[in-house]
C-alpha cells in the first residue's frame, strides 16, 4: 500500500519512511533480513579488511549466504517443492499446506493425515538451504585457494608474510572436497526421506508421528509444557512460515541456518589454522545469537525503554505492538480530527515515532554487532598472533 504522505515530510525524514516502510512491505523476513544482515555482517568486515583476499572472501561469503538464506527458502519451498509434493491434493487440502502445522495437528479433519506428510516432505526439502550455508565456507576456503593461492590464515589476515605451507594447502583443498561431499549426501537423504512421507505418509502411523515431529517438534516433545513447546515449535521447527498463503522464511528455518552453518563455519576456519578458528568461536556465537533473536529481544527492550519514558505513545501500545507505516496516515487522520490539527503534522510526528522505533534497532545491528564485533574480534587475533609469535621468535 502506497502511504502518499510520505511526499510532505523533509527530506532525510522521507528517505528513512521509505526505507522502514519497504521492509514492511518485504515478503516474510526474506528482504528485511537480507539488508539487515548484509549490513550487519558485511559492512564491517569491509571496513576492517586485512587484504585483498581478506575483503575478496568475506564479500563472496556473505553476498552469497545472504542470498541463499533469505530468498532460497521461498524459491525452493513456494515454487519448487510445494508444486511437486501438492499435485495429487485437491484445491481444499493445497490450502491446509500454508497453516500453522500445530494448528492443522489440532484439527480433526480427515484431510490432516493427508496434508501433514506433504507439509513434512516440502520442510525436508528446505534443509537443502543450511546444508548449502555449511559448505559455503568451504568453497570459500577453494575460492581463496584457487584465486589467491592462500590456504593459511595467517597470510590472508596480514599477520604473518612467510610463504605457504603446501602440504597445508592440499590438507585445506581435501577437507573442503569431503565435507562439500558429506553434504549432499545429507540432503540426498533428506530428499528421500521427504519423498518417502510425501508418498506413504498418509496410512503410516510412524511416518505420520515422523512428519509431527519434523513440523512441530515442540508439539511432540512437550505436551505438557506451554512454554517450552512454543519455544522449540518457534525455532526448532523446519516448516516454513506463510504470508497471505504463501510459504516464507521461517524462524525455525533461520536457525536452522545459523547452528548447520555455524559448523561450517567452525570446521573451515580450524583447517585454516588456530587463529581462524579462534576469530570464529569469537565472533560467530555473538553475531549467530542476534541473528537469530538478539535483534528482537533489543527492539521489545527498546520500546519499553521509550514506554516507561512517556515516549511514542501514539505508535506503541501496551502489549508494545506498533503499526505498520501504511496504516500511520488513517491514524493520522484520526489524531487530527480529535486535536483539531492539520493530518500532515499529525503524520510527521508518527512518521519521526516510527522512524525511531525501527531505526534505532537497525542502527544498533550495523554499528554494534557489526563493526565493534569485527573491530575487537580482529584486534583480538592480532593480539593473539603476536602473544604466539613472540615466544617462538625469543627461541
């Protein structure tokens, strides 16, 4: 939805309401994250870049994890799978395959055991995306490898200008190979698995019981317990969210990335060399939490900061919920009709309001988790390069 008045504000104030406006309107978490995260993790590492193939990886790493995250998920599940898995379902039962899986678990429509299979199948498909994130860091390893003929991360951070090691660098070149190999082989399984329920779920009852767990695992593991079974069907569930009937990027899905991914991360860096490895076990757990939900938890934290100080009032209510930019110039109407004022002024004012919300947030993710994070966490190697060193260099 268009917001026209948009075009009245000043003009850095109107470049931030786009910006906020079009995240909003962004399909699921896919583009909204993609910039945010983008910002967050490439920005900085640009920034503070050691070498040409320091800055040449990073970009090509984070460029194509990104990508691959936050717009894979609905390529692979909207477009792919669900048209392959879907196609003997009637028009009533392809409907049931966008709802909430603990939901459609509750119903007691005969249909379910024929659509939770299917739902299961389209999931296990979606694994594709965090095994895929785990051998990035791999082919970065290649990349490096083939582009700069560096295999050591000494020499690709600056810290040490001796030549390379080759057994080292085929040692690299080998593991990346097998793990790349280990993979597909995972997401082979994944596949046949999906293509087993998809196929013979619906008059299996372990397949069924194997298909609940796989969408709902809180569901299965907690009967008794509210919380904890929210919480894992929140973020341990690889089922795909839906927008308007359409599957997008879920939370269960995003840290599914981040912890498979996070492997990746943790076994390409060590085959690089302990200061990698010790940069990554930094870094990663800090910028991998926010990911998934530190950026959440600062944003509730920071409306009630702005509640408790009388702030924002008219765009945070008491469950600390706000609007969506397209709904301010109808509250602005509002407002302006109750106070007597003109609906421009009434507009810029929670224009500013939600500006502040979103941004604030936002800002704290590129400068805080962004550039501080890879500020420290490279001086810190640095420092540890340099303890190591001089020991060895006094002998």
């Amino acid at each position: 939805m268009q917001v026209t008045l948009i075009n009245t504000l000043s003009a850095p104030l109107k470049a931030a309401a786009r910006f906020v406006n079009s995240q909003e309107q962004a399909s699921g978490l896919s583009t909204s994250r993609f910039i945010q995260d983008t910002g967050t993790c490439l920005l900085p590492k640009a920034a503070f870049a050691r070498s040409k193939a320091d800055l040449a990886e990073n970009a090509v790493l984070e460029l194509s994890e990104s990508a691959l995250v936050y717009f894979a998920p609905a390529l692979i599940g909207e477009n792919i799978a669900r048209k392959v898995f879907s196609k003997n379902l009637n028009e009533v039962e392809k409907k049931l395959v966008s709802m909430n899986a603990n939901e459609l678990m509750q119903m007691k429509n005969p249909a379910v055991k024929k659509v939770l299979p299917v739902k299961a199948a389209i999931a296990l498909t979606a694994m594709l995306i965090p095994l895929t994130e785990f051998t990035l860091n791999y082919f970065k390893n290649l990349f490096t490898l083939k582009v700069f003929k560096k295999g050591d991360f000494n020499t690709i951070a600056a810290l040490d200008k001796s030549p390379e090691d080759k057994a080292k660098q085929k040692k690299v070149e080998k593991s990346a190979y097998k793990n790349i190999k280990k993979a597909g082989i995972i997401f082979s399984a994944c596949l046949g698995l999906g293509a087993l329920i998809a196929k013979r779920g619906k008059d299996s009852k372990t397949l069924q019981n194997i298909s609940e767990f796989v969408l709902a695992p809180g569901s299965k593991l907690f009967k008794k317990n509210e919380k904890a079974k929210k919480f894992f069907n929140k973020y341990a569930s690889i089922d795909f969210a839906s927008q308007n009937g359409k599957l997008v990027l879920s939370k269960g899905q995003l840290t599914s990335c981040v912890f498979i991914g996070g492997a990746g991360y943790f076994g390409a860096s060590k085959d690089r060399g302990k200061q990698n490895f010790l940069e990554t076990l930094f870094r990663y757990p800090l910028v991998g939490f926010y990911i998934i939900t530190g950026s959440e938890l600062f944003e509730k934290g920071f409306k009630k900061m702005l509640q408790k100080m009388g702030k924002c009032r008219e765009t945070i209510d008491k469950n600390l919920n706000t609007p969506k930019f397209d709904k301010l110039e109808e509250i602005a109407k509002t407002l302006a009709k109750k106070n007597g004022t003109k609906i421009d002024t009434e507009f810029k004012k929670l224009a500013k309001q939600k500006v502040l919300i979103s941004g604030i947030p936002y800002l704290f993710s590129i400068g805080i988790m962004g550039f501080f994070v890879a500020g420290i966490s490279n001086l810190f190697t640095k420092y540890r390069y340099q303890q190591d060193f001089q020991p060895n260099k006094a002998l």
